[in-house]
C-alpha cells in the first residue's frame, strides 16, 4: 500500500509538469473550448445586453439592445435599454431619434444627439424611462444608456 | 528536540557538483528554449538579444537553484524581475494605446479591458447562477482574455495550488521585493489575527460582488490598479476609489513589507490568495517538516514571509494551507527539516528528488508564463537607452 501510495504520489508530481506544458502550449486551443462549453457570455450589464432591432436610417444605423433588468437571481427593478448609433463617420451633426424598444408601435422615449459637441438628451414617453445614464463617442460611433424602472 | 538528538541530525546535502547541476538543468534549458521560442528563434537582431537574455536569465537561475541548493533566493529574482517588468511593460502598453494609465469609459463599453486572475473569485458565483462574467473585458481574444486566465488558473491550481503566489503571480513580486529591502524587520511580529483577513475580505468582496453583479474589489480595494490602470477620475467617487487604491498600495506593499519583513498584501489581504489557499489541497507538493529532524528552532516559522508556519504547524509537521511554496523555510532549515514534498511519499525520504520534480513544475510556469512580460519590458528598456523613450 505504502508503494502505492508513493507512485501515485510521483505519477501525480510528474503530471503537474505535463499540466504545465499542455496548458501554456495550447492556452489558445483550451481558452476556446472553455468558453465554448460553458456557454459563458459578459454580463449584459457591461455588454449591453443583446441587439434586438437595427433600424436603417440609410447612411446610419440605430442599434437597440434588449432592456437589461438582470439580476443574480431574477429580474431587478432598475434596469437599462443600451442604444447605439453608428458608423461614426456618416452620421449626421444632429440626430433626433423616436425609440420604441417594446415593439408595440408607441415611442418609449425620444432621443436628441449632437455628434459634434457630445451632449444628449432623451425625452421619456413611457413611464418606465427614468433619465439619460451616458452617451458616450466610441470608435464605431455612440453609445447612450437609458435608465429604466419596472413600474410596480 | 535534545541535544544528544541534535548531534546525531545531519544537514541534508542538496548541493550539487557543477557537472551534475548542468545534467539536472538539461531537461529545463530544451524546455524553457521550446516553450520560450514557439518553435522559432526571433530573426531580428534586437528581439534576438532580448531573447537570449530572458532564456539565459531564466536557465542560470534554475541552474543556480540545483547548484547551491537554495530554492527562494533565486526564486525570488525571477518573480521580482516578472512583476517590475510586468508593470513596466504593462504601464507603457497603456500610454502607448491609450495615452495614460487611465480606463476610458469607451474601454469599458466595448468590453476591452484586461482580464486578471484578481477578478476570479467575485466571478464564481454569478457566472455560476447566470452563466455571464461580470467583468468588461473579452471572454477569448486580444490582451489578457477572461478565458485565457481562467485557464492559466485552472492550470496553476492544479500545478501549484497556491504556489502561483509565488511563482505565477505578476504583482506578488512587488511586496516580495519590499519584504527584502531591510535586513531586519522593524515590526517583528504581526498578531496572527490578522491572517484571517483575506478570508473576510473573500468573503466581502464575493458577496458584494453577487448582490452588485460588480467585481467590488477592482472597484474600490484593489492596491495594484496603482501600477496598473484605474477608472478616469471624471467624478468624486472615483477619485475617493483612486485614493483607497493608491493608499492600499503604499501601506500594504510598500510600507508594510518594508518594515515587517512579510508579504502582507498577499498573506493578509489579497482575497484571491485566500481563495488559492484552497487549492493547495488538492495538489501533489506541500512542505512538511521532519520531527526527527526538527531542531524546533524555529526559523522557518520567523522567515516564513507568509506566517504560513507556526508552533502548532511544526508540532504538526506540515505548513498551513495558506503556504505559498516560496522554499523560504527550506533554505533557512539547518537540518533539511522542512522540506518539499509529495503527497503519498514518505517523509524526510528522497528530499533532493521532491525538490528538483517541484523545482522544475514551478520553475517551468514561471519562467513561461513571465518570459513574454519579461521580453517585452526588457525591450521598452532597450528603447528608452537607443531612442530616449519608451513608447
């Protein structure tokens, strides 16, 4: 038992090196099927959430995330909708958007951009829409987050 | 232990002839050139250099670890020269993409910051129940991925358990270099108390991050975002957040270790740390001390930088889980006492052999793991001598 007991203590040893060399040589390979397996994703709360509509306004788009109202557990009252505006480059010095990200036909806020001196405003519709979060210029063009509140 | 008993203790020899050092070191020098190179040798002249100094830097250490015997004093010049390139390289990758050492808000939008192993713990729990990472940076892909560190830290953890505190951790090297600057501590002794600290703050920091879905101690606690990248200070809390991190890292890498001779951000504070305690349960070394051999002098436990020995654990014959590995307690034992060793193989046997298989798991991680952080702070140096800066 004792001899057992020490060549599985050295075959546990020796396999530690060979955790060493496979991890480091194929850290690419292995990160990939990590996360592939696990099916892990960023919380939505710094992804955004997921697209759930890209409106054409022909030279630009508007991108609408999905409301972000994820919890640990459950949904929590405070939310966010993250929405994007973009290539930068063609988008025009003033954008006056109407948003509807319930998808019944009823504008939930009015967003007004201006692209060249940064600041935006956002006019609530719904009672759900609480304020303007930030808008902020990135390399592909804007991104704003609304603040929302479930009604009770 | 009597002094009849201590006559009859021999000093284990784990010296080595030159000749004989080179032979153990062969099988580390084809490894580190294979694992360090890809494969390929750099082409260009400077990167060439660059590359044969890490290589050589690395393989004289190893070789002068089998030679002398000594496991931490060349241990510790790999881990330290890891973390002080680390950050130089690391600060000016930052000025050089972004201009300074500030997070923009636009990095943390488009989910592009780096990921480190810091993070891991206040990660578990939400990915487990909503399977996403709380974290804005990039599950695969670019600069310091979310799944690439999980891998390295699966891989340290069933290599080293929480040796990768000592051998894999890119900031633990900056406390460890404070903790060596006096020759003799200024507070000698530190309320053993204050060990469980890292386990409240594990526990704080998981908990807050849970209920927040924010990883709160890269908000608010962590002292390594003062060598690294912390958030713009666009508003009040940031700057009081930017003035915790700035004094965390003062008091507990720079101050305390100077003058208490331990490495107290890692032993009495990082929650990361505390978790990787855990680990070293579930990996093949640890270090056991040798009662027939104890002297119960008791150095091992007054150099342990970790206050991962105490009386009781030396009763015991074992370290406490919070053991880092670095081989302090071996170098100071007079007798080969503490030791490294391998779970299921006896102890106080084959002490050479145990050392050298952990020497060259431990030793391999970090001399991969580091080289690239290495190699590229060495060749910021080169360029701020050849052309005044290093960007």
């Amino acid at each position: 038992m004792k001899n057992l007991l020490k060549i599985a203590g050295y075959a546990w040893a020796g396999a530690c090196l060979v955790v060493v060399l496979v991890m480091f040589a194929g850290s690419e390979y292995l990160s990939g099927k990590l996360a592939s397996a696990t099916g892990i994703t960023v919380s939505p709360r710094y992804s955004g959430g997921e697209v759930i509509r890209s409106i054409d306004h022909g030279t630009y788009k508007t991108i609408l995330h999905r409301p972000v109202f994820d919890g640990l557990i459950g949904e929590r009252r405070d939310g966010f909708i993250q929405v994007e505006w973009q290539p930068v480059t063609a988008l025009p010095p003033l954008i006056e958007d109407a948003v509807d990200f319930t998808g019944d036909g009823k504008e939930d806020f009015s967003f007004r951009l201006d692209t060249v001196a940064g600041p935006g405003a956002i006019t609530p519709r719904n009672p759900s829409v609480v304020a303007l979060e930030w808008v902020v210029k990135v390399n592909q063009g804007w991104v704003a987050r609304v603040q929302l509140r479930k009604k009770p | 232990m009597n002094p009849e008993r201590a006559t009859k203790v021999k000093k284990v020899q784990s010296r080595q002839s030159p000749g004989k050092s080179i032979l153990l070191a062969l099988p580390m020098m084809v490894l580190t050139l294979i694992m360090l190179s890809g494969g390929r040798i750099p082409s260009d002249p400077q990167k060439l250099f660059i590359f044969g100094v890490t290589y050589l830097f690395f393989n004289v250490l190893f070789f002068l670890m089998i030679h002398t015997g000594k496991t931490d004093r060349y241990r510790a010049v790999a881990f330290i020269a890891f973390s002080l390139l680390f950050v130089v390289s690391f600060i000016t990758h930052m000025f050089e993409a972004r201009g300074s050492m500030s997070l923009s808000h636009e990095k943390i939008i488009l989910c592009e910051v780096p990921f480190c192993h810091l993070v891991i713990p206040m990660t578990l729990i939400p990915a487990a129940l909503t399977k996403t990472i709380i974290f804005p940076g990039m599950i695969t892909g670019g600069y310091a991925s979310i799944a690439s560190m999980f891998v390295i830290w699966i891989g340290a953890s069933l290599a080293l358990g929480r040796g990768w505190c000592s051998w894999g951790c890119f900031f633990g090297g900056l406390d460890d270099a404070f903790s060596r600057l006096l020759k003799k501590p200024v507070l000698p002794r530190i309320d053993r108390r204050w060990t469980y600290l890292p386990w409240a703050v594990l526990l704080a920091v998981v908990l807050t991050a849970a209920a927040f879905l924010s990883p709160t101690y890269c908000s608010w606690l962590c002292p390594y975002k003062a060598v690294t990248e912390f958030n713009e200070v666009t508003s009040f809390t940031i700057l009081v957040q930017t003035i915790i991190f700035v004094s965390l890292f003062i008091g507990l890498v720079v101050v305390l270790p100077l003058l208490t001779k331990r490495r107290t951000q890692c032993s009495l504070f990082c929650p990361f740390g505390a978790m990787q305690s855990l680990t070293n349960k579930i990996n093949a070394f640890d270090i056991r001390i040798d009662r027939d051999k104890c002297l119960n002098c008791k150095r091992c436990m007054k150099a342990c930088p970790t206050l991962s020995i105490t009386e009781e654990s030396i009763r015991a014959g074992r370290s406490l889980l919070s053991c880092m590995k670095c081989g302090t307690c071996v170098d100071v034992c007079p007798t080969g006492a503490a030791a490294f060793h391998i779970r299921g193989t006896p102890v106080g046997e084959g002490l050479n052999g145990k050392r050298l298989l952990f020497l060259y798991v431990a030793f391999l991680f970090l001399a991969i793991f580091a080289a690239s952080e290495i190699q590229e702070g060495l060749a910021r140096i080169v360029r701020l001598i050849t052309t005044g800066s290093m960007i």
